[in-house]
C-alpha cells in the first residue's frame, strides 16, 4: 500500500506532532501491517466508524481511499445499508451521498 501523508502536506506547519504521528503512526505502521488486516478491510471498518460517528468530511476522504483499496461501489452501499439500521437513517442519507460523490451514479 502507498504511504499516506496528507497529514504533513496538510498541516505538517501548523501541528507537527500530529501530522507525524498520523503519517508515520496510524498509516505508517498501524495501516500498513495487511498481515493482521487487510488495507480494503481496515477501509471498510473505518468507513463503519466514521459514518456511525459523523465525520463527513473524513468518511469522504477514506471513501476515496476504500476505492483505492478494491473496496466496490457494491460492498459500500451495502455496508451504509446496514449501518444505517444501527447509526440512523440521516447519517446514511449524508453517506450515500458522499459515495455517489467518489463512485459516481
């Protein structure tokens, strides 16, 4: 899997600390161990938590990044599907949403 780094290009200025631990933490370390997890199953479980939480903007970014992982338009409108009976019907609407921003019609 790629490195990600948008943390550092983003706010590498402004919180180092924080951009550090990002890029080399969760995504150096924590994303890239696919023998624990697969990168298009830990896609799916943060898709999950983001939506059930209601980080938006975030969900966008790891939609896009889900598609890059082999994650289907299939499996992410069945995954906010069942979510949707578990973190509300508005949060799914705002979802699907964002997916047919990344996945298209």
């Amino acid at each position: 899997m790629a490195k990600q780094t948008a943390e550092r290009k983003q706010l590498g200025k402004f919180a180092p600390q924080f951009a550090a631990l990002n890029d080399d933490v969760l995504f150096g370390e924590v994303w890239a161990k696919e023998d624990e997890l697969s990168a298009h199953d830990r896609s799916m479980i943060t898709i999950a938590c983001l939506m059930t939480s209601g980080d938006f903007p975030q969900l966008k970014a790891h939609l896009q990044l889900g598609k890059e992982h082999g994650l289907t338009k299939e499996e992410v409108v069945a995954e906010i599907t069942h979510l949707a009976f578990y973190a509300g019907w508005p949060k799914a609407w705002s979802a699907f949403n964002l997916a047919k921003e990344v996945y298209g019609e």
